[in-house]
C-alpha cells in the first residue's frame, strides 16, 4: 500500500515530465527580462578605455604566462573578449581616430602622429553622435597629442589632457608630456561620484606601457628578469636603432610588462568604482588598444630593438577587445574570427538603439554578434597599413606604404613600389618569419586581387599639408617620434 508521501512524490514526477520544457522555457524568459536583454530603453552610458601601445599576447587574459592583467580577466569573465581585432595603423593618433569615426586613415587623410584630420573632412565620430543624442561627451587624456584639437576632431564637451594643466608645463617646453594611470583614473572617478546619474559617453585613455617603460618599483619587482642593461631606463632612441642584448631583451620586456601591470590595477579601481556606484545597471564598457609593441622580434631582420609604428606583424598591430554591459551581453564569451577597430562606432550606435541607420562606415555593427552569440560572418576585409615614415632613421622597412590583409589562416603583406611581399600561414608561424610567398602563389595572387579592390574603394585623400601646432610639436619631441 503506497503511502501518501510517495503518492504525491509520484504526482509530481509526473507533472514536471510532461510540462518541464515549458517550465524551462517560462524560467528563461523570465531570467532573460530580468536580465534586462529586451529593455528598450536601458541608461545610455558608454565608457570607451584605450590602452597605448598595449599588445594582445602580453595580457594575462589573453593568454600570457605571467599575471598582468587579472583585473582584465575579471572584467572579460562577465563580458565578450574578441581574440583577434586588429588595429588601422599602428600610430597613436589615426588609430584612435579609426576607433571614433569607423573610417580607415587613408579616407580621413591623418596618417601618422604628425597629421590632423583636415577641416575639410569633418567625419561623424562617437563624440559628435553623443552631443547630438544629449549625452554629455568627456574624454579624459594620458598624453598631449591625443586632445582632440590635435587630432582635428569635434565632438567632445569637456577634454582633460596634459597640455591643459599648468603643473605639465614650464615656459614654452613639455616637461611632462603624459599622465600616469593614477592621475587619469583619479580624474574620472572625481567627476563620476557627481555625476554618475548622468546618460554619457566617456572616452579613458591610459599611456602606461608607452616607452619609456617606468612603472613604480613595487610594479617592476613583480616581472623583472634580465640583468639592467645600458638601456635600462627604457628609453626609446638608445634601442630602437640598434639590436639588443638577450639581458636587454628580459630587463626591458619586464618593464613593459609592468607598466602594463600598473595600468591594469588603475583599470580595476576604475571599475571598483563603476560597481560600487552602479551595482547591476553598469553602463556599457568596451576596452581596446591603439597598437602593440616590438619588444626584440627583429633584431635578426631589421637589427630593430624596441617601438612600434614601422610594422604590420601581429605584436604591433592586434590588440585587446573586451566589451561589456551587464544584463544586456550575455556573458563569458570568446571570438576568434576577426574583427577591427573601426567597429566600435557602429557598434555602439547599434547598442544604445536610438538610430534607425548606423553610420556610413568602414566598420560594422557587432551586435547580433555580441547579444544573439551568432558566429561572425561577411566581415569587411581586414586591412592595415604603415605609410612612409619621416624618421631620420636609415631602415630599408622604412620607407614606402605597407598593407596587411588578414585573412585567417593567413597575413599578406605587401609593398609594390618597394617590391617586397609577404605571407604568414599564423596558426603555424605566430613569430611571422616563414615566408610563403614563393610556395604559395595560389594563395597570394587572390590576396593581392583584394587588397587592390580595398585601394579602389578607400581611395587616399589628397589634403593640402597643415602646420603642426607648437604644443603638439613639443610633446611628439619630448616622447621620442621625432628629432
């Protein structure tokens, strides 16, 4: 005789057979609203951080051996990190530029640290789309060449950068042409704990891991190896121009790798901060790098030591991408088709959802990637360019234009008036030395097709030349990119 416990026990089981696929379905949805995935109208706040000279493969959360970036790692758990985004160009300023309009630097006419976008041009950018949507549009700068006036850019309510400061500057020299992370992130939280109720677009930028390498000791203790070299200090003239010794190589490589570390620590006060303010509705974070860094690759090929500007390898041109919005991006994800930095805008256009049309960019929207975990389909062809280099350096691999098509499994690089041509198979030659060029002409001859197709549809803009202002002119000087 069945007791009653084991008759309602029965009952039960019976139940949930038959309707735990609607339950399932029932609890879902309700998770999902709660998560906030169909809100229509979520708090419009975006915090775009730029990372200088920060190079994918030597951030902990990418994979590197040693613990840089463990509150990157922490911020990536709950967000999308993108395995393969590429920069425009490794400079400082088109790349950022790149970021903020979608457009490659060959259709804004700023191609170096030296060149503005001419007043001509005018393209939309993500601090124009902010002013016009009533968000208040900040960025908070590390470096002087950055401001936006420099870069020929509008779009920005309020800029806080270096040159603005009478304590970064004597006379007529920069003597300090950077901020450290404690100072930016300093400046952020100040204004975010008085303004946090605000809808805003918020441009971070760190210079850190930026030669020269001079994290604080506690920082360096952690990663140094190598014994000090002659060029301990880190600065960039004494070991571009010539190869460096293997103590050289780990002493220097230590620094860089704790300059990243300390940026990395300003990162998590920074979003400590962000989530003692807004718990679970916390805005939209994306976290990327202009470029990376040459830290000893060519001493072999090019006798090149340390810098960056001058190369299409991937340790100077893919770069971190994390993005992030709690209860709107489903968590903990990874992608490993490409992506690049002229996605952003779109991106965050697409989002925030106010727009019927995203921008006419080079870029695309990553969303139905991001909140739908579609695989990624029917990018737009990744391309990356160096163009001719001023510096009085006597380099073969400086001169000319240099174009990179990524298309996985491969990297093309091409010069045609230098008559140099490269292809890279990556999953088997991460250090891109194995030329296949010679081997490979059926792969190579459809990879040059594109990359000419790519020419035609970004043709360069002839802009008339531009005087460079003098502070700008100072603090370009004062970091080495000129003489």
């Amino acid at each position: 005789m069945n007791k009653p416990g084991l008759i309602k026990k029965q009952i039960l089981a019976m139940f949930f057979s038959r309707w735990r696929p609607y339950l399932l379905v029932v609890a879902t949805m309700g998770w999902l609203l709660g998560c906030n995935y169909f809100n229509d109208d979520p708090p419009r706040r975006v915090i775009l951080i730029t990372m200088d000279t920060t190079r994918a493969d030597h951030l902990s959360v990418y994979g590197y051996p040693f613990p840089t970036t463990p509150n990157l790692e922490r911020i990536a758990q709950g967000g999308v990190r993108f395995d393969r985004s590429y920069v425009t160009v490794p400079w400082t300023g088109p790349s950022h530029i790149s970021m903020l309009t979608g457009q490659f630097p060959r259709s804004f006419g700023a191609v170096d640290n030296m060149e503005s976008v001419p007043p001509s041009v005018k393209p939309d950018n993500l601090g124009l789309w902010a002013q016009e949507h009533d968000l208040s549009s900040r960025a908070y700068l590390s470096c002087v060449h950055l401001h936006p006036k420099y870069l020929g850019i509008g779009g920005f309510d309020f800029v806080s950068a270096p040159d603005d400061d009478p304590d970064y500057r004597s006379g007529r020299k920069v003597i300090q042409p950077e901020r450290k992370a404690s100072d930016t992130t300093t400046r952020v939280v100040d204004w975010l704990e008085n303004n946090y109720k605000e809808d805003y677009f918020l441009w971070v930028h760190y210079f850190d891991p930026h030669y020269q390498y001079l994290a604080p000791i506690p920082f360096i203790k952690k990663f140094i190896r190598g014994k000090a070299p002659r060029a301990a200090d880190g600065r960039y003239r004494v070991v571009q121009e010539r190869a460096c010794s293997p103590d050289e190589v780990d002493f220097l490589t230590a620094q860089y790798d704790a300059e990243i570390n300390y940026m990395d620590h300003w990162i998590g006060i920074l979003y400590g901060k962000l989530e003692e303010l807004y718990g679970k509705d916390m805005p939209l974070i994306i976290i990327t790098a202009d470029h990376g860094e040459t830290l000893g690759e060519l001493q072999q090929r090019h006798q090149y030591g340390f810098g960056h500007g001058l190369f299409l390898y991937d340790w100077e041109v893919r770069v971190p991408l994390i993005i992030r919005w709690d209860g709107h991006i489903p968590p903990n994800r990874v992608y490993s088709s490409p992506v690049q930095l002229t996605d952003i805008f779109p991106t965050v256009v697409d989002l925030l959802g106010d727009d019927p049309e995203l921008p006419d960019v080079a870029g695309i929207s990553l969303k139905k990637y991001l909140v739908n975990n579609e695989p990624i389909d029917n990018h737009p062809p990744i391309v990356i360019q160096r163009f001719t280099s001023e510096r009085p350096f006597e380099n073969r691999y400086l001169k000319g234009i240099y174009t990179a098509l990524v298309e996985p499994p491969y990297k093309y690089i091409e010069s045609p008036n230098l008559k140099t041509y490269e292809l890279y198979h990556l999953p088997d030659d991460a250090a891109e030395v194995k030329n296949l060029v010679e081997s490979r002409p059926d792969i190579v001859q459809p990879m040059s097709g594109r990359v000419k197709e790519w020419y035609k549809k970004y043709p360069f803009l002839v802009a008339p030349s531009q005087p460079v202002d003098k502070r700008k002119l100072d603090a370009l000087k004062a970091l080495g990119y000129i003489q």
